[in-house]
C-alpha cells in the first residue's frame, strides 16, 4: 500500500540498508582500498536481516501490529549495527596501518534509524484511529 506515508518510509530504509551501502563505503584503508561491509561477514548478516526486516514490514501492510513490533526490532538491529561500526572506528583510529579514514557510510544506520521511528510513528497513528473508529460502532 504505496499511500500510506509509513511505506514511503520503509522503502527509503530498505534503499538506505539495502541499496546505498553497496555504493558507499565505511571507511578507506591506508592502502586507498575502500571497505564495504561485505567484507566484514557480521556486518554482511546484519544488514542482510535489516533489510529482510523492512522488506517483510512493507508486505505486512494489512498487520499494523506485527508491523510496528517488526520496525522496533529492525531499529534495534541497526543500533546493534551502528555500535559495532563505531566500535571499529574507536579501535580502528586514522592513523594505523589498517584505517586512514572513515567514510558517510558507517552513519547510514543513523538515518535507517531515523526513517524506522518515523514509520513507526505513522503505523502508531493509523492504529489508533482505527481504534478510535472502533469505538464508535
């Protein structure tokens, strides 16, 4: 159901986990490489399960309820994600061997994040004008 503003939300989250990511990456090595997150085989599986989450919430359309308990476990998996792309980058500093510098990408969870609390603000909304049309029966 692409009018409802929420879908707009989850499919801008399923770019940011699942699109963008491959095109930017975390950090460059001091070598010029640049790392991708399917280099790192965790990063791979958490991003992968982040984006099945927002891909199963916009097919459960009609579930508002599962919908909105998907999108609270899908923002935690994106903190868990961020947490450890910023516990790399502390451990990590710019000036070893193995990282010159950090890139955009290790902040796209930060907006994925963003765009789930706003989708789980209008799913809020919507059920609870449902219960209020309930009520009126």
């Amino acid at each position: 159901m692409i009018q409802r503003i929420q879908t707009i939300y989850l499919i801008l989250t399923f770019i940011v986990t699942g699109v963008l990511l491959f095109f930017i990456p975390l950090w460059t090595l001091n070598n010029g490489k640049a790392f991708y997150f399917m280099q790192d085989q965790v990063y791979t599986i958490l991003l992968g399960l982040s984006t099945m989450l927002t891909i199963v919430s916009i097919i459960s359309y009609k579930k508002r309820q599962n919908q909105f308990v998907m999108g609270r476990l899908n923002i935690i998996l994106n903190l868990i994600l961020l947490g450890l792309f910023v516990y790399r980058s502390l451990n990590l500093s710019g000036e070893t061997v193995l990282v010159s510098e950090k890139g955009i990408g290790m902040f796209l969870p930060i907006v994925a994040i963003v765009l789930l609390v706003l989708a789980n603000k209008a799913i809020k909304k919507d059920e609870d004008l449902v219960k209020s049309v309930d009520r009126l029966r």
